[in-house]
C-alpha cells in the first residue's frame, strides 16, 4: 500500500542557512560589540538543544537591544531569529522577521544583507509551490552579486539554486550547485561544522529525490559519523529523520522507525513542536507501511495534536490524511473518508494541486484494495482531470517566463539601440560644424556615418530575426510535447473545435462508411518502470513509445501526448473493418520487442480504449468527440481491469441510443452486462517476463488470458 508520505524540509534548511557569520563588520565593530555578540551566540548554541528557552531568551533580547542600538547588532538578532521561529513551527512569524531584516538592511543600503533578505523571499516562494517566480528572482539576486566576495551570502544562494532545481527536477544542476555550497562552508567565520552538517543533509535529500536512497544512506552516516565535533540534538534530529526516510525507501522499515523514534525525542526535549508533528507523522507512515493500522491512528492522532499547537495546517492535514488512511485500513471507510476528504479540502483551498494529486492516488489505491471498482474509477477521473491541469498550468508558467525573461533582453536591446542612435545625432551636428570649416573632412565623416547606420540597420535585422524565430519556437512547443515531440492535448482540443459537424439528415455516408477513430492507450505499470530505473529511463520509454506509434500508423493520423504516460491517436477516415487490425498493430509496436534502456531490456505494454466517431451512426450534436473519448477511457480501464495488455473497443448500440446513453455515460460494465452494446477486445502480444533482462540475453513470453468481468 502507498502513502501520503510527506516532510518538510524547509525547517532544518533555514536554520542551517541562518546566524552563520557576522557580515559588514570590520574588526573595529567586531572589539567594541563582542560581549553583545557573545550573547547572541550563547542563545544560538542553546536553541541546539533546547529551542523554547533560546527563543524565548532572544526575544527578550531585542526587545531589550531597542530599534536605536547598532545596525550589524540587529541585524544578526534577526538573522538568528528567523531560524529559531521556523523551529518552533512560527512560520508566519518568522516570515515577518526576514521581511523586518529586509527592511533594516535596505535603509542602510548593504547589498548583501539585502540579498539574504531576498533569498528568504525566494524560499517563501518554494515554500508555496512558485518555483518558476523563485527562480527568476534567484537570477536577479545573482546578478546584483557578481562583485561579491562574501562566503555566506555565495552559499546561502547556492543552496537556494539547489533547492529550485531540485523541486523542477534539474538533479544534475541541483547537486552541482548543492556541492559549490558544501565548499563555501570552509570559508565562513563561525558555526562550520554545523553548516557542513547542513549541506550534506541537503545532498542525502536530493539523492532521495534521484530514487538512490543507497547514496542517500551513505551521506547521512557520513554525516552522523561528525556528531563528536558538535553538540547540536537538532542537526542530528534532522540527518536522522532523513535517513529514516532512505531507509524506508531500502525497504528496511523497522531501522527507519527507530530514527523516527529518536527524531521525536529529541524534538520533544528540544521544544520543537512542528518537527514532532513530522516526525509523528512519519511514523504513522510506517505504521500504515507494515499495515498496523490501529498503532498508525494512534500515531496520526498524536501527530494531529502537535500540529494543531502550532497552528501549521501542512501539518494538520497531512495528520487528518494518514488518520483516514488508518481507519479505511481498519474497515472503518465512511469515518476514514471524513478526515481524508478534511485534508483534501484543504489542499484544494490553498491551490495545492500536486498535493491533491498524490491523495487522490492513495484514495484510488485504498478503494481499488478493497474492490471498490466504481469509487475507484471515479478517484482515476478526477486524478486524470487534475493531472491535466497541472500539466497545462505548469506549462504556461514555464512560458510566462520564458517570455518574460525574453522581454526583458528586447528591453535591454532597444535601450542600447536607443542610446547609439542618441550618439549618432550628435555626431551629425558636429558634422554640420566641421563641413563650414573643411568640406574633405565632412565628407570622410559622413561616410563614417553612413557606415554605421549600416551597421546599425545590420543588428537591428539580426535582433528582429532572432525575434522571429524564438516566435516560432514558442509556437511550436505551445502545440507539442517538449518530451517526444508529438503533438499536445491543446493542440488536438482546438483543432476539434473546428470539426464540420453536420445536423442529423444531413451525414454524409461516406462519414458512416468510413468514420474517424480515436485510440486512448495508458503505458502499463509505468510507475514501476520511474521507480526501478529512475525517472530518466521513464522518459526514454515515452519516446521511444512515441516513435514506435508514428512508425506504426499512417501520415494522416495524428499522434498525441494526452497526458503522463497516456498517448491518443486520432484516426481519420478508418474503415470500420481494419479498425481492429489497426488497435493490433499499435499493441505489437509496443509490446513485441522490449526497449533498452542503460542496458536493460525494459518489457513495456500498453492498454488501449477505442471507438469511431461518429458513434454507431449517432449524429455528433448527439455523441460528440467528448463523449466518445469518454466511453474510450471507460473502455481503457475495463482493459485495466481485465488484466492488461489487451484494448476493448465500443463498436455499436444494441438499443436505442435514448435508452443506452444514460447507462453507458457513467458505467460501461452495467452497459455492457445489460446487453446494449457490442464490445470488441484485442490482446497484445504474449508479455515478456516482468522482470528486466540485460541487453545481451533474451526474454520469454508468459501466457496470459483475459476475461471480460
């Protein structure tokens, strides 16, 4: 069974960016406020251990410290500041501190301590999913520091770099970025240890990202092994709860619930309410992993307890999740529905959609467990829906700024035309000067002149061509998938818009001889392919399955990305009789010969929905392209349902289509048991073994049989 399982990393990340290193401060400063920066430090070595008394001690610090006492004295209080309240689960609080930092260094103009207030900005962006805004403001940081010579502000970016990638799924970038960060923590004044710590806490997590939770392991033990050269429970609560979750993904669950275990003491010794909170929620986790339900509602329920002290509703409804995951594992549905249908509330409400996503999978997997079909398919909808519009609002953040980032280098282009245009009217009025003092010399400035208008006409052709073609460019991607270079699901929505759809008595007869078809096919098991290879090899397994469907079908067809591991193909003018022939040879393009991927023969299948348009002779105002595709989806998961690798196809109407569209719009099994249609089914090829085979050796074909429940 999968989980909901979730932690927040941002916590441990801005304490180890924070109260690194005293910046601006000469040595002069550095002598007369020593007892005071003393202080400061003794409060940050205590929130290492004890984070309630060190916050409570800081604040009654500042206030004492007053807004009149000394810029670089103030500034640190809030560095230290911000990262003791993201601790104690004060988010908003702390968000405030980093925007009063902000404030205070921009009165004083210190350009790298605006710059630390910016990067906190670009991490409140990460933290609400605005990745693609986070990076432009990240670029814009980085040019506005390419004199500086400051290890910590170096660092503190390169990290923010790192985590952006990280979330866009650059894992190349991320670690490049992640490792320039671990070198700078040799060159900051204080605390080098702990950062260090920090850092390669970061690489472990990237590398669980990358699906090598081996390295991921290897990293954290690393880490661990430093514990002697500082004494910080909160570093260590942070490497352990992320080796807790490597070891989950190495199956050693029993391991990982131990450093959870320790993870929750130390947070409870330490004050640290909101990473209790996670760490109780992850052992929940496991708890639902080994399928212990009881004990995972008992730790959901602690875990729910901890996060309502704090107030931090991530937190909230992650606990809701898992308690609703729990009591479904126990048979108790409609109660555990309740809470689960809370959490997707909320992250429904504050525009969390990747989160939805990933609840409405567990809600699938949990309804399909307990052969709940119908609910399932139902959740499969909604996910399917929600998944295309993140695909679609993905994409056009990633235009918006791509054209914006390309408006802004015309910008800066016609501001230096602008200018060398300014240069060439005053050079003509000296021209005018000179030509009443010698007329030769006028006439050789002239030609100059004329030279570079030349020149100048030359850029001005360049920069409109190039203009052009990034034109070009963007159309192009704005109908095509990046990925496999097939046409997008836009691309085939308003092409639809425009089909001829003629009234009844109207149709054609050739439109009824030979009608359109559309093929709806979902790669089989395609998450275990990203989780056994790793998400590069997933992609080559689309492409490669996108090259095989344009070998296979005619020039006239026309091959689409729909979405994730789904692919359409609509068929123009197919006759009825080769329709069969056609889902055939789609099946065996794909499931014939495995696919190499790093030296892997990957066994891949697909399952397919089909059906003609127009359908059974109705007139499209009755059953229009929509409804169709909708009864191939239903098509496409009875095949799912059936055992794979086959396609079904709705060839006719038995009955009356005002009686059978009712039924067969929400539930082609009922249709198909009550006799009012004609249902068409072509298998695959016998599959290869599940297991993948090196290049050099051969595979074998299991038999396989199908019914139609």
């Amino acid at each position: 069974m999968l989980q909901l399982h979730t932690f927040r990393w941002k916590n441990s990340l801005v304490q180890g960016l924070l109260s690194i290193s005293l910046l601006g401060m000469n040595a002069s400063v550095y002598a007369q406020a020593k007892t005071d920066f003393s202080e400061i430090e003794s409060i940050h070595t205590l929130s290492d251990s004890d984070n309630t008394a060190a916050l409570k001690k800081l604040q009654e610090y500042k206030e004492k410290l007053g807004k009149d006492a000394d810029y670089v004295l103030r500034a640190e209080v809030l560095k230290t500041l911000i990262g003791i309240l993201y601790d104690a689960g004060k988010i908003k609080e702390a968000d405030a501190a980093n925007a009063e930092l902000l404030q205070l260094a921009k009165s004083r103009n210190d350009n790298d301590m605006i710059s630390l207030g910016l990067i906190g900005e670009a991490f409140q962006l990460m933290d609400q999913g605005k990745f693609a805004m986070a990076l432009v403001k990240l670029n814009d940081i980085q040019q506005s520091l390419r004199d500086t010579k400051n290890a910590e502000v170096i660092m503190r970016l390169n990290i923010a770099f790192g985590m952006v990638q990280m979330a866009i799924g650059n894992f190349d970038k991320s670690l490049s970025y992640f490792l320039e960060a671990l070198k700078q923590t040799d060159q900051i004044p204080r605390r080098q240890v702990q950062a260090k710590l920090y850092r390669m806490e970061s690489i472990a997590r990237l590398y669980l990202h990358m699906h090598n939770a081996e390295k991921a392991l290897e990293t954290t033990n690393d880490a661990l092994a430093m514990q002697p050269k500082t004494e910080s429970p909160k570093i260590i609560s942070s490497l352990q709860m992320t080796r807790g979750l490597a070891l989950i993904d190495l199956g050693r669950h029993d391991e990982a619930f131990e450093a959870y275990k320790i993870v929750l003491q130390i947070a409870n010794e330490a004050g640290m309410p909101a990473l209790a909170a996670t760490a109780l929620g992850n052992i929940s986790d496991y708890y639902l992993n080994v399928r212990k339900f009881a004990e995972a509602e008992r730790a959901a329920r602690f875990s729910l307890e901890k996060a309502l002290s704090v107030q931090d509703p991530f937190s909230i409804a992650i606990a809701k999740a898992n308690i609703g995951f729990a009591l479904a594992g126990q048979k108790k549905f409609s109660q555990g529905i309740e809470y689960i249908n809370e959490a997707k509330k909320f992250f429904m409400e504050t525009g969390s959609k990747s989160d939805v996503e990933s609840l409405l999978s567990e809600i699938g997997n949990m309804f399909e467990a307990a052969d709940m079909h119908k609910e399932a398919l139902a959740i499969v909808r909604e996910q399917q829906k929600l998944s295309d519009e993140l695909f679609r609002s993905d994409r056009a953040r990633a235009v918006a700024t791509l054209q914006e980032q390309f408006n802004a280098e015309q910008r800066k282009k016609q501001i230096e035309l602008l200018a060398r245009e300014n240069q060439l009217k005053d050079a003509e009025i000296e021209n005018r000067q000179l030509q009443q003092v010698i007329l030769m010399l006028a006439g050789v400035l002239m030609v100059m002149v004329g030279a570079v208008i030349f020149f100048l006409y030359q850029r001005v052709r360049r920069t409109n061509e190039k203009l052009r073609e990034a034109n070009e460019q963007l159309e192009f991607h704005a109908v095509r998938d990046p990925l496999t270079g097939l046409y997008n699901r836009r691309s085939f929505v308003d092409m639809m818009k425009g089909r001829i759809v003629l009234p009844e008595g109207e149709r054609r007869e050739d439109a009824l001889e030979n009608p359109d078809c559309l093929i709806l096919m979902d790669i089989d098991h395609f998450k275990n392919i990203n989780d056994n290879h790793g998400h590069a090899a997933g992609d080559a397994v689309l492409v490669e399955v996108a090259r095989r469907l344009r070998s296979t079908v005619r020039d006239s067809d026309m091959v689409l990305r729909w979405g994730g591991e789904e692919f359409l193909i609509y068929s123009p003018r197919t006759n009825p009789a080769q329709l069969k022939n056609l889902v055939d040879r789609i099946l065996r393009s794909i499931g014939e010969e495995s696919m190499e991927v790093d030296g892997m023969l990957v066994p891949v299948t697909l399952t397919a929905g089909f059906i003609s348009l127009p359908f059974s002779g109705l007139p499209e105002a009755v059953c229009n392209w929509e409804k169709a595709l909708q009864i191939a989806d239903m098509a496409l998961y009875l095949g799912k349902v059936n055992g794979r690798n086959r396609a079904y196809g709705v060839s006719k109407l038995l009955i009356a289509y005002e009686e059978a569209l009712p039924v067969l719009d929400h539930d082609l099994s009922a249709a198909i048991k009550a006799g009012m249609v004609e249902l068409a089914e072509v298998h695959g090829p016998v599959r290869q073994a599940d297991n993948p085979q090196p290049a050099s050796q051969g595979t074998q074909d299991a038999d396989l049989t199908s019914i139609i429940k």
